[in-house]
C-alpha cells in the first residue's frame, strides 16, 4: 500500500513534504500517522485527484474493516454539514443523526471524545438513543463508532463508522481509527484554509499531517497565543500557525516553541508575509 | 505512613463503578496519593494511547507534567524505560545518570529533581503505562515505599481494566480520549491567558485552575469556556507567584473525595 503513496511524492514532492515533515525522520518506519497517511495519500491517487477528507472515509473503510463511514464538517453553529459518505446506508445513519439530533455523531460533538457504540440492540444503546437506535439497525448498522474531529476547542467535524454486525473494535482497529480522525481533522481545516480563498496562503501547509500525538503542548499553547496576537477564534489560530510554518519552510513545533518563547510574534495582517519575527 | 488515608485511598482506587466515574480524575487521585504518602515530591502517569503513544494523563504538579512530556518528546526516561520493559527502573542520584539518560536527567535537576523511581501499570502481560516518582533528594524510595507505591499503582490498574469489562469495553477508551482532548484545551486555554496578561504558562495554568476551584468549575469546562470567548475571567486574582514543585496539586479534587491533606 506504500507504493502508490510514494508515487503522488513523486508528483508534487514539494507540496506534500516540506523540509522537515516528520515523514521524512526515522518516525516514517513503523509510526503509524505515516502508515495511516500513505494510505489516504494512495487513495487519492487512485482516483487521480489532490488529497482531501472524503479520502479518509474510503480509506478508512478498507482500513478499520468497517462497512462504511461518513464524515461532516462543523460549519459555525449550523449543527453540521454533510460532507462525504461512503454508501447509502452511511449517508441514511448520517442524515437520520442530523435530523433527530441524536446518536453517536452528536453525542461526539458534545462530549469531545469517540463515542463507540459496539452494539446498537443492547440495553444502553436503547437508553441512550430511544429513536435513533432502532431507526439505525433498521438502516444496517449494528455497531457504529463516531469520532469527533477535534484538536482540543477546534471543532472540524465528525467522522463516523458503522459495521453491519455487532462488536467492538480491535485495539489495533481502534489505533487505526484515531489516526483516521486525526488526518481528516486536519485536512478539513486545510480545506477551510483554502475556502477562506486568502491567494497568499498558497496552496495551505499541503495536507502534510503533523504528528498530533507529540510535542504538541507547545502547538496547542502557542495556538492560544495567537488568538490574542491575532484578535481571531481558535481555530483560525491554528491555520495561521499552519500557513506561518508553510510559508516560511518551518516545523510547526519549532515555530510554535518560537512563539511560547515569546522570539516570534504573528500580526492581524491578512497577508502572512508580513509576519516577522519579534 | 498515613494509614487511615492509605486505606481511604485503596477503597478510592477500588471505586471505579460511581455514575460519574472520570478516569482522568481517577488517575489523579493516583498521583496526588502517591504524593501524600510516600516519601516522594511529585509523581506523574503515562498512559498507553489505543494510537500506540504514551500519553500524559495525569501528575501531582506542573513540574512533574513538563517532565512526563520532556519524556516522550526526548524518547528517553525511566518511566518509557519501566513501561517497555513492563517492570520497576530507578534511580537514587540523577547526577550520577547523565550516561543512561542524556537528555532527561539534567532535566529532571533542573526541575529540582535528585531521584526517582517508575513503577508500571501492568496486568499479567498486558503493560497499560508507567507511574513515576519524583525525590527532592538524592537517595533510593525506601523499600516499604516502593511496596505501597507499587500496589496503588497494581490496584489502579486492576480497576482501569475491570472497569474496562464490567461497565462498556469501550468505556475506559472513550473517557480517556476525551480527557487527552481536555487537555490540549487546557493548554490552548494557557497560552490564551498567557498572553493576554503577560504571564508564563505555569503561571498561566495556576491562574485558572485556581479561578476553576474558586468557583467550584472543571478546569476542563472553565478552559473551554475562556477559548471560546463566552467566560472572560474577569476578576481574575493578580498573578501568583511562581511555585516551587512541591506538594501542589495540579487538579481539581474529584467530587466527595476526601479533603486534602
């Protein structure tokens, strides 16, 4: 599965690795965001376009053993924007949770972590969706696990998987799963990047994933930082941080290091480039 | 040894099964104990990530969270060292451990850190993280610590996992992600404050979590609030002092657990 990965870095070698993604460390062997990102780069390239969020549902299917998955972006307040399923079944679980307002997807959003429902006919899943649970075995699903798409306070979306029969996920599947979630995070916010249509930020940091799971107190720190700094939300503090270390060939940890130790400072300008050190 | 508080604390460890068990808050009463009565200045806790990274979940203070993380982010230290191997790794004179751990132990002296001690948190064969103890002085944990400090840590563990089977099995899962998700709100939540009024990030963290318990709020709840922009902290105490890595807590207390110290 590695192979047609390493082909689309032939094709746009500069977009999706830029001086000092972890890919190219010795984290690449064995790192399973590595793993999890070839397979959703491959995904993309088999159908001959740029990657996006929608390959993370396709890929995951295959990954995570599951029947399908569907995946919506926070858009405001607006309660969720259906983005991308991978069946019919996942776009029916996908609309009947929007529309009831209940089950795993919104239970996700609201507490922040997955939500892993291995068994939608027993007793708590009746509890805790009465209409949603047996709407969803109606539909084909019997087990569906949603994953908010979330870097803490950043809100990206949810991205569901449902299974045709009962059981929990694997602790490996599970893994895989996160990682999953992590990488779609991250290309939705990319994507709104680029929707914000801000020509100076290019083509974004390049869907290249940054390793989420190390390091990142000080991302997260230095991304509060910058809601000050810039008089913006959270979560454009994080894809100005992002296009910051794109624009100028950096390592998001290093920048964001940088900016905790007060050595760089970002201004509410809209064009990045003005953006200097302190 | 406190042994009235040492008995409060097994049957605090052992009680996994209440409504609004929170597992985050679980482990805290793990580290905060081991503070309290052992002969140790602070203690922290990796936790196994179902991604396949350890993940700091929980440590009796600022201090002994920064060197947890300093841990993982130099892939280097007793407590990766104790969780690989699934058995106890010490050391009495972190001076004399610059050859076995280049990066950490300066670190740890700097923090102002002269020993320690990591015990897992294994099950039979099954590793699920690492519970390390931090002395101000040089000088091996006694063995009767080490004993206690080993069967909180077993007795958690045996909790985490049969809370694990008895309740949902993807209970303990789910809780855990979404506390590793607080957490980074906790620290978006840091530099935010940070700065707005000029602080450090330690004082930063001291400011809220003291803000949080005066209003009798989840840090958690109360960081989520301030990112978003809905709670202002207004009224704010000025600045504390910074703190020496002592016997502070670096938590809320968990509801109807006993007072501390």
């Amino acid at each position: 599965m590695a192979w047609p990965f390493f082909g689309l870095l032939a094709m746009q070698p500069g977009r999706i690795l830029p001086r000092g993604s972890f890919l190219l460390g010795a984290r690449m062997t064995g790192s399973r965001p590595g793993r999890i990102w070839g397979l959703v780069a491959g995904q993309a390239a088999s159908r001959g376009g740029r990657v996006s969020a929608a390959d993370v549902c396709t890929a995951a299917v295959t990954a995570v053993e599951v029947s399908g998955a569907w995946l919506s972006a926070a858009r405001g307040t607006d309660g969720g924007h259906l983005m991308r399923v991978t069946d019919e079944v996942s776009e029916e679980l996908a609309e009947l949770q929007l529309t009831l307002g209940e089950g795993p997807s919104p239970d996700a959003c609201a507490c922040g972590g997955p939500v892993l429902a291995s068994n939608l006919g027993d007793m708590e899943a009746g509890r805790r969706w009465p209409v949603f649970a047996p709407a969803a075995r109606q539909a084909g699903a019997a087990a569906i696990f949603a994953f908010p798409l979330r870097i803490g306070a950043i809100r990206a979306g949810v991205m569901g998987l449902y299974r045709a029969r009962p059981g929990p996920l694997s602790a490996a599947h599970l893994g895989d799963a996160l990682t999953f979630a992590d990488t779609a995070t991250l290309l939705l916010l990319d994507s709104q990047d680029r929707a914000a249509g801000d020509p100076a930020a290019g083509p974004g940091p390049g869907g290249q994933p940054a390793d989420l799971t190390l390091h990142r107190a000080e991302i997260d720190q230095a991304t509060g930082m910058l809601t000050e700094q810039l008089g913006v939300g959270i979560t454009e503090a994080f894809i100005r941080l992002r296009a910051y270390a794109y624009a100028h060939d950096r390592r998001l940890a290093d920048l964001a290091r940088d900016i905790v130790a007060r050595r760089v400072r970002l201004h509410p300008d809209p064009d990045p480039s003005h953006d200097g050190i302190a | 040894m406190d042994g009235q508080l040492l008995s409060e604390t097994f049957v605090e460890l052992t009680d996994t099964m209440v409504a609004d068990f929170d597992v985050i808050d679980f482990l805290h009463v793990l580290t905060d104990r081991s503070v309290q009565l052992l002969e140790v200045s602070a203690a922290g806790l990796l936790l196994a990530d179902p991604r396949g990274e350890l993940r700091v979940v929980a440590a009796s203070s600022e201090a002994a969270r920064l060197l947890e993380l300093f841990q993982l982010q130099s892939d280097q230290g007793p407590c990766l060292d104790c969780f690989r191997a699934g058995q106890p790794v010490d050391s009495g004179d972190l001076a004399a451990a610059a050859q076995r751990w280049p990066r950490f132990a300066p670190a740890a002296q700097q923090a102002g850190f002269a020993a320690v001690q990591a015990l897992p948190m294994r099950l039979r064969d099954q590793v699920i993280g690492a519970l390390n103890l931090f002395r101000a002085s040089p000088g091996a944990l006694p063995p009767a610590d080490v004993r206690v400090g080993q069967a909180l840590a077993d007795v958690a563990t045996i909790s985490l996992l049969h809370e694990r089977s008895m309740r949902h099995s993807d209970t303990l899962n789910e809780q855990l992600q979404t506390a590793l998700n607080s957490r980074v709100i906790i620290e978006q939540a840091k530099g935010k404050l940070a700065e707005r009024l000029g602080l450090d990030m330690d004082q930063a963290f001291t400011l809220l979590r003291d803000f949080a318990r005066n209003r009798n709020r989840r840090l958690s709840d109360l960081a989520q609030a301030f990112v978003d922009g809905s709670e202002t902290l207004t009224s704010l105490p000025p600045a504390a002092p910074q703190q020496r890595p002592s016997r502070q807590a670096g938590h809320q207390p968990r509801p109807g657990s006993p007072p501390k110290q």
